[in-house]
C-alpha cells in the first residue's frame, strides 16, 4: 500500500514544522530529526551523530577505508554505489549535464552549477579582510597569498616560488625550453 502512494502522489503524512509530505509515518519520524536535531546513531570511532543507521554504517567507512564499488574498467574503488555509477561517465564518455550558455559538458550537476558561474559571474566566495569574490573555494586560498606574501609551489630546479601550482608549470617551460 505505501508503495502504492509512490504512483498516486498521495502523502498522508505530513511534517507539521516544514510541510514536506511521506507515504509512511516511519519516513516522517526520521525525517522529523532534522527539526528536533535528534542523531540517535553515534560513530564509535569519532562520535559523529547520524539521524538513519544506515547514514552511520556509509560513515563508517571513512574509518575503516572500505570501498566496495568497484569500477570494473579501472579497479577504482567507491563507498557509494551512487559514485561509482557517476565515475564510470568517464569511461563511458557520458555527459549529461550540459552549459546552455556554452555548451560544454560535464558528468555531475554539481559540476555544471559551479562551472556556470563563469557566465552569470556570481561570486559566492569572499574574503571579510579585503571583500574580494571568486566562484571557487580553491581560488579564495589561492588569494590568500596576496595578503600572506606566501609562495608554496617552488621550482626545484631555480627555488623560485610561486601562489599557484600553474604559475609554476608555465616556469618550468623556461628551463625545459618548449
């Protein structure tokens, strides 16, 4: 019967802080913990509290490194089955997430959602020092070394050093001369 639902589109049971609608009291229940901030489902290893035992055992293999999805093209291993089937996009050569405003394609969501900010120039990483925006977190650390003076990426071959591991490439062309 709360299968059933699925199909008709009725939600009997309906969370009285949000209004989000289940087919089964039980989901509700859960569900509900998001509100109350009840995580009855502790990680032994770290204390981390999950709302769903079944959030605590993926968890779990954080601590005990086990990846049981494995890509059958690469051997690369996964702790999501969900992952896995995303990687194998690399393999398969799938893009089905796709920019409208240049066309270029990508295997996740995500991936284009960041990568659209390019086109609407929306910056939703800033500095509270300086108020400077950029579109990526790794580009909030790269500035970082304006402020610090500090150059983590050094050429081994002359130690000059540089804020970002690029700049560092495009250098060492001088000593490989291509």
């Amino acid at each position: 019967m709360a299968h059933q639902r699925v199909h008709t589109g009725e939600w009997p049971f309906t969370c009285s802080d949000c209004g989000k609608g289940f087919t089964q009291s039980s989901n509700l229940k859960v569900h509900q913990r998001v509100h109350t901030g009840e995580k009855p489902f502790p990680c032994s290893d770290c204390g981390k509290g999950f709302t769903r035992s079944s959030h605590l055992k993926v968890h779990q293999r954080v601590h005990t490194g086990d990846r049981p999805f494995t890509c059958s093209d690469c051997g690369k291993g996964f702790k999501l089955f969900a992952h896995l089937l995303t990687h194998q996009r690399v393999h398969t050569g799938e893009w089905p997430f796709t920019c409208s405003d240049c066309g270029k394609g990508f295997t996740q969501s995500s991936q284009l959602k960041v990568h659209q900010r390019i086109h609407t120039g929306v910056r939703v990483f800033s500095r509270s020092d300086c108020g400077e925006g950029f579109t990526k977190s790794s580009a909030v650390l790269r500035h970082q070394s304006v402020h610090t003076g500090e150059r983590p990426f050094t050429c081994s071959d002359c130690g000059k050093g540089f804020t970002c591991s690029s700049q560092l490439l495009k250098h060492q062309s001088v000593h490989t001369r291509e």
